[in-house]
C-alpha cells in the first residue's frame, strides 16, 4: 500500500467528514500536489474512493433510517448513462480546460457550503410524475458532474431534494449517498478504459478515506459548524484561484 496516498485519503476524508462532502473535492487537488497526478488521473482515481465513500455513507445513514430508497432508485438510471458521458467527455478535454471546470465546481461547492444554513424546507413537495421527472434529471446533472469532474455529485443532488422533492435534510444527504455508488464505479470503468486510472494508488486512497471520513464525523460534533462551514469554503475558493487560472502548456519549440 502506498503510504502517500494513505495520507491523501486521510485528509480528503477527515476534511470531508467535517463539512459533510464526498471526498472528490478535496481528494482531486490532492492527488495533484503530492501524488503528481494528471488531472484526468487524479478524477478517474477520485471515483473509486467516491464509491467507497458512499457505501461507507449510504450505511451508516442507512441504519439511523434517513435514506429514501425509492428516490435513490429514481435518480441511478440517468445518473450512471450520464455519469459515461461525463467521463468520455472530460477526455476528449485538453488539461488546462478540465482543470477550470473543476474550479468552478469548487467556487460552487464553496457557496453552496456557505448557503446550507439557509436552504429552506419546501413545504409542498413535488408528487407523481413530476417528482420522477426532477429526480431523474437531478440523476442526470450529477452523474455528469461525476464522471467529468471526479466528485460525487451531492453539491447538485441534495439541495434538489431538499428544496424540491420535500427530503429533510439528513435523508437528503443519506441518499445522495447512496445514489452516487453506480455513477462513480461507471465514471471509474469509462476512465479506467481510457487509461487514466492510476491503480497503484486506490487501496491507499480506499483505506485512508473510510479512516479519515469516520475522524471527521467525530471531529464535527465538536467543532462549531458554522466556522467549520466558512474556513473550509475560504480553502475551496483559494484552491479554485489556482484551478481558474490554469492555461494550456507552451508547445516545444
């Protein structure tokens, strides 16, 4: 096992469990700075670990009972066919290109971690086939995020279901979770068949995200959220700036 990527599971994971996010996010610039992982590498490596993370996830809130198994049911179809999409598409990208996506999803993720105070319970939740339409299409939206970006999707998947589909909060999370198992093992295969995946890393990686994932639950019980919320939201935006600024490698003369 390599110890390198031990180490970037840890963080990933523990700064994850801390503000409630899948690993991808942290987990990507990471494997960037200390593995020396090309962008595409580092998003096909990422979605092994977000699979594990989300069955480790999906478990755990599974046994408390906040997670709508008819919703996750609804929203894997379209997730796992766009999840395909997002992979091939991020390889037909050029490096620098991927890497200003990935940044502004992560100028998204910041605020979205900066808003969730203030995401309201919809009062009327959407019913019958409009409730199928939204969460396929929220299915759709994440799992290309998923497959292009390395991420897990929960930044698009659980306001929708907070805010549309009528879930509480816990039970939105909990089946994001679930829902982002078979868009991130198909993200990984298409990946995985282009090449990208850099196997020798994913049992570290696997191994260091449960461990962290689980410090982190128990870190935020005892840290106040909000300041949690803001500190890490300044990391994801200054980690953004680096990302948004990247351009294409002068050609050999």
């Amino acid at each position: 096992m390599n110890l390198a990527s031990l180490w970037v599971g840890l963080l990933a994971g523990a700064f994850g469990g801390l503000v409630g996010l899948g690993g991808g996010v942290v987990a990507v610039p990471l494997m960037n700075a200390l593995l020396r992982l090309t962008q595409h590498e580092a998003v096909a490596t990422s979605l092994v670990m977000v699979a594990f993370t989300g069955l480790a996830g999906a478990f755990a809130y599974a046994s408390h009972g906040t997670v709508d198994w008819l919703a996750a049911l609804l929203l894997f179809p379209s997730a796992m066919v766009t999840a395909n999409w997002g992979a091939r598409y991020a390889n037909r990208l050029p490096e620098w290109r991927l890497k200003r996506v990935f940044g502004w999803y992560l100028v998204v993720v910041a605020l979205s971690l900066l808003l969730k105070p203030y995401i309201p319970h919809v009062g009327e939740p959407i019913e019958g086939g409009v409730r199928v339409l939204f969460l396929a299409l929220t299915g759709a939206m994440a799992g290309f995020a998923s497959g292009l970006l390395g991420v897990g999707g929960g930044t698009i998947t659980v306001p929708i279901l907070v805010l549309l589909v009528g879930l509480e909060q816990h039970t939105a999370q909990g089946t994001a979770l679930l829902a982002m198992i078979p868009s991130a093992l198909v993200g990984s295969y298409t990946h995985f068949r282009h090449g990208n995946l850099a196997r020798a890393y994913v049992p570290g990686l696997v191994v260091g995200i449960l461990l962290g994932a689980s410090l982190g639950g128990v870190l935020a019980n005892q840290m106040p959220e909000a300041w949690l919320r803001v500190v890490f939201s300044s990391v994801l935006l200054w980690t953004a700036r680096r990302y948004l600024i990247a351009r294409p490698k002068p050609q050999a003369a």
